[in-house]
C-alpha cells in the first residue's frame, strides 16, 4: 500500500510544484484548481493545527486521513531528511528555505509534531 504512495509521488512532474512569483492570490487559486482537478482531488475542510497538512494529504490518497496523517508526516520527514541538499527551481537548496536553526532541528520539529508548511 504504502509502495503506491511513494511511485505515486515519484511519478508527478516537477510542474505540479511550481508557479510564478507575481501571480496574483486568484491566479494562484485557479492554477491550484486546475492542477487538483488534474489530479482527481478534490478540497475537503480539516482542522486548522499542527497535523492539517499531513491529514489533508492522506486523506486524498487513502482516504482515511485521521489513520494515516502519522504515516504521511514520517514519510515526509523521512524524505525532508535526505533530500536538504534538493535544488529548487529557484537554484537554492531546499534547506536554505528554513529562515532559523539548522536543516535537522527544523526536519525533527516537524516529526515531533509540529507544523510543516514553511517548506
């Protein structure tokens, strides 16, 4: 189950992940909308805490989100871990995105459960 994931990730093009930094908020939401909708998701309300994102995320792919938002976060973190040294399309490595602390204190806050949007 868990294999499917990860192929499932492997297999979304670079694209999905990136936009212009001068599009408005609209543009913004109408790309989003699109490339949900690509992708057969749709937008469904969680709470607004520290495991929103993990939940939102397995609740698209398992649809059982309060039961796989655990696994979500590690996997993220897991990968966080080793991929700090990632180029982004801006030429920066995505450890130099943490405006405080080191690459690993942030990847270990958010496995200890705290949020994980900044990156």
């Amino acid at each position: 189950e868990y294999g499917e994931f990860i192929d499932f990730i492997k297999s979304m093009p670079l694209s999905v992940f990136q936009g212009a930094s001068d599009e408005t908020s609209g543009a913004h939401q109408a790309r989003l909308d699109g490339r949900l909708k690509a992708l057969g998701i749709k937008v469904t309300p969680v709470a607004l805490d520290a495991e929103c994102q993990f939940y939102a995320i397995a609740e698209q792919l398992f649809r059982r989100g309060a039961e796989r938002a655990a696994f979500i976060r590690s996997m993220a973190t897991w990968w966080l871990r080793l991929n700090g040294d990632f180029m982004l399309p801006n030429n920066t490595r995505l450890d130099e995105q943490v405006p405080e602390g080191t690459w690993d204190s942030y990847v270990d806050q958010i496995e200890d459960g705290g949020w994980g949007d900044h990156v």
